[in-house]
C-alpha cells in the first residue's frame, strides 16, 4: 500500500472518530476500527477512492451509527419512563384505596381519628381508647381529608397510568421498526 494512501486512512479514520465523539468509546473504536481494515482491504485492491466515495465524508458516514445509537438510547428510556409511570400508578391506587379505608373507617367507627393526648403532647392515630384524657384533633374533617387525598392519589394515579401506556406503545412501535443495517453504502 503507498504511503499516500495509508495518510488518507488515518486522516479518514481521524475524522471519522472526531464525527462520532458523542458515542462511547468502545462502540467509535469498533466503528472506526472497522472503517480503517475496510479501507485498507480496498486499498490492497486498488479501489481505495471508490470506497472512499461510497462511504461520503466522515461526519455522513457518522451520521447513519449516530441516529441508530440515538434511537437505541431514546428506546431505552421510553422503557425505563414506561416502567416508571407504571410504578408510580400502582403505588397512588394503593394510596387512593387507603386513604378511602381510612375515611370509611373514620364514619363507621366514631372512636377512630387522630388524637392528642393534653398532658404529654403525644399525637395518636387510630381509636380513642389509648388514653383516658385524648382529644380528637380532626373530628369529621378526617373523613373529608382522606376523601379528598383519595381523589387527588387517584388522579395521579390515573395520569400516570396514562403515561406508561403512552411510553409502552411508543417503545412497541420503535422496537416494531427495523434500523438500516450499518455498513451497506
């Protein structure tokens, strides 16, 4: 191989790796690695200028692993916002039911609230019994709170439910579409 030839693949290479300084290492060496023994093997053949040609300049060809790299890492947070929202749904129904419990509790047992004991300042929730001298702080408020909180958790909760399924069908229909294969210029 002529030395002018061997400097148009380094040079090739080098701005190949300065295009693609947005991906991690190991995938721009393995990229330009395969770049450079490509060019080289077109050189022995005599058609280093063809390929050279077929491949476009550094930053277009950097451009075709770019998209494909972004289009990975997007997926994967689509997944992750996905599981996420999920979560985050399943959690404010369980809050939504517990604070309906409390609420059906505080009617159907009178003796159920939120107590303060006067002597020590000690606050309770739960019944009435664990003191001689309590005061309930809340009275029927306690019921139109844990009502109120159980429609505000079951809002989120209905949100969110929203977006997971919003982000599931965005990842089922990236993963559905198949990426151009890299390399076939």
């Amino acid at each position: 191989m002529m030395g002018n030839q061997q400097q148009d693949i380094t040079a090739y290479a080098a701005a190949l790796r300065a295009a693609l300084k947005s991906m991690p290492e190991d995938d721009r060496s393995d990229i330009v690695q395969e770049a450079c023994t490509h060019l080289e093997a077109s050189a022995q053949a005599g058609r280093l200028e063809a390929t050279l040609a077929a491949f476009g300049s550094p930053e277009t060809y950097a451009s075709q692993f770019l998209e494909v790299s972004a289009g990975a890492s997007a997926e994967e947070r689509s997944v992750w916002t996905a599981a996420g929202s999920f979560l985050g749904s399943v959690v404010m129904g369980l809050l939504a039911v517990l604070f309906v419990a409390v609420a059906v509790i505080d009617i159907l047992v009178p003796a159920f609230g939120i107590w303060v004991n006067p002597a020590s300042g000690a606050v309770y929730f739960g019944l009435a019994g664990m003191t001689s001298r309590a005061q309930e702080l809340a009275g029927a408020w306690l019921s139109l709170a844990s009502l109120a909180a159980a429609l505000a958790t079951a809002l989120l909760s209905y949100v969110s439910a929203r977006a997971a399924l919003r982000e599931a069908g965005r990842y089922m229909k990236a993963s559905s579409r198949t990426s151009p294969v890299s390399g076939t210029r």
